[in-house]
C-alpha cells in the first residue's frame, strides 16, 4: 500500500477490511491502523480496539455488556 493511501482513504485491496482508531488523553495518543480479511467478524476488530484501551488505561474490561443501538434493543421481547 502507497504511504498516501490511508491518508487519503484509497486503500487499494478490496479484498480486505480496514480501521484505523486513534485515542487521545492527556498529550498521549494510541493510534492502530490495521487490515483485516474481508470476512473478519466484528468481534475481531473490537477485540483489538479493546487491546488499545486496556493498555492505555492499565486495566482490563469487557465489552459483552455492549453492543450496536437499535430502536427495541432495551425492551423485554
């Protein structure tokens, strides 16, 4: 991949999911820039999101609790 290509989000790879997360705290920043295969679940790209965190933070959490919002989500069905 060109060096140009993430900053200009043209990523050339179609068979492959991308995502990029920077957090910022305090004049420090964690930033991942990864690739994934196209089939990657979203378990595998929160997985590494939450790796970033816990670093930063110096502890451990669990996402099961969390999840996407929809209109019902919170409803006893």
């Amino acid at each position: 991949m060109n060096r140009f290509d993430d900053f200009f989000g043209l990523e050339t790879d179609e068979d492959k999911a991308y995502m990029t997360f920077t957090f910022k705290n305090n004049g420090c920043s964690t930033r991942i820039s990864n690739e994934y295969p196209y089939d990657c679940t979203w378990k595998e790209v929160l997985d590494d999101v939450v790796k970033a965190l816990e670093g930063e933070f110096g502890y451990s959490f669990s996402l099961e609790d969390f999840g996407i919002y929809y209109d019902g989500k919170d409803k006893d069905e």
